[in-house]
C-alpha cells in the first residue's frame, strides 16, 4: 500500500476531528485501486515530473507551486498530459495553467465570508484542490478535501510534488464513503455539489455531521434567481450537465438548511456565472459554458432554463446541541451519483 496519505492523521493531531486514522486508511485503499483506462497515462506524467526545489506562495490567484523548472517546455508537455485542467489557475514550476475555470473569482466571493485562521476543513467536492490551497494561504491548519475523479486526484498529487509537505489532502472519495467516525471540522465546503444530490437532505445530514459543535458550513450551489420557495427540476440536461436533479430559490435553499438543523444561515453573496469565469483554454479544450447558453439570449441555457446564477450561503452547527446528528445511510441513487 501506498503512504500518499501518510502525513494526513499528524496533520489533524491536536484538533476537534475524529476518524482521521480511518479516514486515511480509507483514502489509500481508495487510491490503490482506482480504475480508469486513462490512469496508466496519469501515472506516467506524474512519473516524468522534474525534481524540483518545493515552495509555495498561495496568497495569489494562481497559487505559486514549486521553484521555476529548468526546462519549462518540458513540464509544460508533462503537465498537459493530465488534461483537462478544470479548477485554478495554477502556477507550477513556473508554469502558468490557465484552466476552464477561473475559481480565483468565486474564492474572491467566498473567503470575505470566512475566518478560517488555524482551522480545519473538510471540503467536499474539492476538484483538484485549488480552493485548498486557498484556504491554507488564508490560515487555514489543513484542508482535507474529498473528490471521487480520478483525474482530479493525480492532478493534486502534481500539485503536491511541487508544494511538498503542505496539509492540503485531495482524497478519491464521495461523502456517501466517509467513516462513520469522521466529525469534528471547523469549517465544512461544499461548493459545486447539492444540484448533483436526489436527495440534498442526506447530503446537508452528512456535512453537519462532520462539523463540531459551532462550526461553520459553506455552501455554494446553483440557484434559481427568484424569490419564493420554488424548486427547478429539469428535464433531461441543465446548461449541458447530467444529474442535476433541483435548482431552489435562495429562499428555499435557507429553508433546506434550516430543516436540516442548521442555525444563522444567511445568503452571503448571489453571482451569475459568465464566460469570463468558465471557458474553454488550451488546458481545457472541450466546450464550455458559452456552449452551453442559447446564442440568441444568454440570460438563458440552450434548453431554455434560466442562465447558471450561484449563491453561497453560511450557516452554523448549533453549540452545545442536545442531541448528536447523525450521519445517514446511502440509499441506491446517492451511491450512484457522481461529483461533478
């Protein structure tokens, strides 16, 4: 079995969370039989990586990972074999990836709303762990985010040959996988993952179920931009995406939360998505989202629903709660549905 996660129980001594043991060991069984047919190709990119001098600068929008390569052209080929790169921008080795989306601009919308000094996170849908990076530039004493895309965990493990020994952990895994002793985060993320839930309630279970007492959740989604307490259900696609089964209102999206025993939730920030944020690069070289919306009136997606408007809310786990919340069994449909 592999260490990859080795450095990943140390990181969380000390702390609230429970389960890290399992959690890793978990996360290494995960990633020692990954499946894709793509994966021996992933594996040979991350074996050609240049020895370099590790380093980090994370206070910018493209994260600074690791000292220049002595050849540049090189490691550009290298880390091109890992397209596409979907989450960043990244500079690693001194290579500037400009990928599909600019996620620094949704961090400028979401970290105003967080204090992240000395915390831990949970970041559930974590991509390939730019936001970690982010987060441990802004305080943060580890991140460990949790992505089942195979992709996206070899593109970290490219981020980490450059950072070296940071606790920023990206780990094969769905929430529906996490040990039922996994709890105790600071902060738990979910960004980029409700619309993808038949059952959002089992999904706001699981992460308040990672949260000590007091802890703060953040949530970014897809919402419908309209007061009221609607519900979007599209029929076949939305914006070119399979499984997204619900877009609410933000109104009934505080209503979720609050159902499901979160407190003080408010909507922080409400943003529509434009082709300056998502859009095809040469590190990501399929369509986009300016595909995905009607030519004529991008206020609309080419299926005619309203055009991606995102909000970001905050709320908190009770303090001192009376009763423990406990994490829910998957059903079939949620152990089936992909983080995408």
């Amino acid at each position: 079995m592999s260490d990859v996660y080795a450095a990943l129980a140390p990181a969380l001594a000390g702390s609230t969370v429970t389960g890290a043991a399992s959690l890793s060991a978990l996360a290494e069984h995960e990633l020692a039989t990954l499946g894709h047919g793509d994966l021996p190709r992933w594996q040979q990119a991350l074996a050609a990586l240049p020895a370099v001098v590790t380093r980090s600068e994370l206070d910018h929008g493209a994260p600074r990972l690791g000292a220049p390569a002595d050849d540049p052209g090189a490691l550009r080929d290298t880390l091109m074999r890992l397209h596409p790169w979907r989450k960043g921008p990244l500079c690693l080795g001194g290579v500037e990836i400009d990928t599909e989306w600019r996620s620094d601009f949704k961090w400028d919308r979401v970290a105003p709303h967080l204090d992240l000094d000395g915390h831990t996170v949970l970041d559930v849908g974590c991509g390939n762990g730019y936001f970690g990076w982010r987060m441990l530039g802004a305080g943060a004493k580890c991140v460990v985010g949790i992505d089942p895309t195979p992709l996206f965990v070899m593109q970290w493990r490219a981020q980490a040959h450059f950072a070296g020994n940071l606790p920023n952990f990206v780990l094969p895994l769905k929430d529906t996988q996490l040990p039922c002793d996994l709890a105790g985060f600071d902060t738990v993320c979910s960004m980029g993952v409700l619309y993808h839930r038949r059952d959002p309630a089992d999904h706001l279970a699981r992460l308040m179920a990672c949260l000590r007492p007091g802890g703060t959740l953040l949530l970014e989604t897809l919402v419908l931009d309209q007061p009221g307490e609607a519900v979007m259900v599209p029929e076949g696609r939305y914006a070119r995406m399979r499984n997204v089964w619900g877009v609410p209102t933000p109104g009934n999206l505080a209503g979720q939360l609050e159902q499901a025993g979160f407190i003080d939730v408010e909507c922080v920030d409400l943003a529509r998505t434009t082709v300056a944020e998502q859009r095809s690069t040469d590190w990501m070289r399929f369509e986009s989202l300016p595909e995905c919306l009607d030519p004529d009136d991008p206020s609309l997606t080419v299926e005619g629903h309203p055009a991606p408007v995102r909000a970001v809310m905050r709320a908190k786990r009770e303090q001192g709660e009376r009763a423990a919340v406990g994490r829910r069994q998957p059903g079939r449909a949620e152990q089936t549905t992909k983080n995408d």
